[in-house]
C-alpha cells in the first residue's frame, strides 16, 4: 500500500506536526555565515520552506514567487528561509541569479530534512513548507511538490490568521 504522504497528503511518520516546537538547528546560508534557528525565535513568525533543488523548473518558480511576495512577509514581521541539500556555492549562485532577497540554506547532508521529517514526494525530494510562531511552534504545513508557488499563498494565509 502506497502512503498518501508518497503522493504529497497528509503527514509522513516522524514528519513535525501543527503545535510541535521547530527542531534546533544551525546550517550555513548562501553567503557561508553560520544561521542558528535559535537566533531567530521571538522575532516574528517564520517560513521554512524544503525544496528538492536550486535551478530546477518547480523549485526555481517557488523561489521566485517568494522573491515576489517578499514584502507582505516583512511587512508582517516574517522571515523567509529556504531550504534544500545544495551546497553554499549553489546556493550563492541561484540567489544572486533570481535575486532572492531571503535566507538560502545549505543542508548538504539532509540532517535538517530528517529533524522536520520531510517525506519524498512523487519519488523525489520533499517539498514541505512550515510556518513557525515567534515562540517557534509550528503553526501551519503546506505538503505540495507540484503546487510549488502555493506555498507562498499558503504561508502568507497562515501568518494573518496566526497574528
């Protein structure tokens, strides 16, 4: 039997649940500093959002439509942070490329995959989206790995009516 999480529904075991904590983690973003989620809790709400990889049609429309929707994240005191297995160096490359005006991280091991519990989707990488409270409880999950510029409606959605 095939889970409904193969196919981008429902959550996957082990997978973070609404009202769980955020895992603590520390990657390195695009520009090789050192990120620590820690740092950010008690800020305003947070976007994690996984993606499979930098430069690829779904993930590249997703990124894009982020950049586009940055400023109702600000403007609501979000911070947006995307997340996949590329190293620093690619990283750098899709950001600057795109003009990504927010945090690209560098799980380049798929550790941090593993702490959300981010399923394989359609036989691939996950693309999950979570959006965290400034206490750093997650709030809302968005599982779609061909709606990739929903996630951003989703998100936003999410923050107003968590405000």
């Amino acid at each position: 039997m095939i889970s409904l999480s193969f196919f981008g529904f429902g959550p996957a075991e082990g997978q973070l649940k609404t009202g769980d904590n955020v895992p603590a983690f520390q990657l390195q973003d695009q520009n090789g500093q050192p990120f620590d989620v820690k740092n950010e809790l008690g800020k305003g709400p947070l976007v994690i959002y996984f993606y499979p990889k930098d430069e690829t049609p779904g993930c590249t429309k997703e990124a894009c439509s982020f950049r586009d929707s940055f400023t109702s994240f600000s403007d609501l005191g979000a911070k947006v942070i995307g997340i996949s297995s590329d190293d620093v160096a690619s990283h750098k490359q899709f950001a600057e490329k795109y003009r990504l005006p927010f945090t690209l991280l560098a799980d380049v091991g798929g550790k941090v995959r593993k702490q959300f519990g981010v399923p394989k989707s359609l036989g691939m990488t996950g693309r999950v989206t979570y959006v965290v409270d400034k206490d750093g409880k997650v709030v809302h999950i968005f599982n779609s790995q061909l709606q990739a510029t929903k996630h951003v409606t989703e998100a936003l959605e999410a923050i107003k009516k968590n405000s």
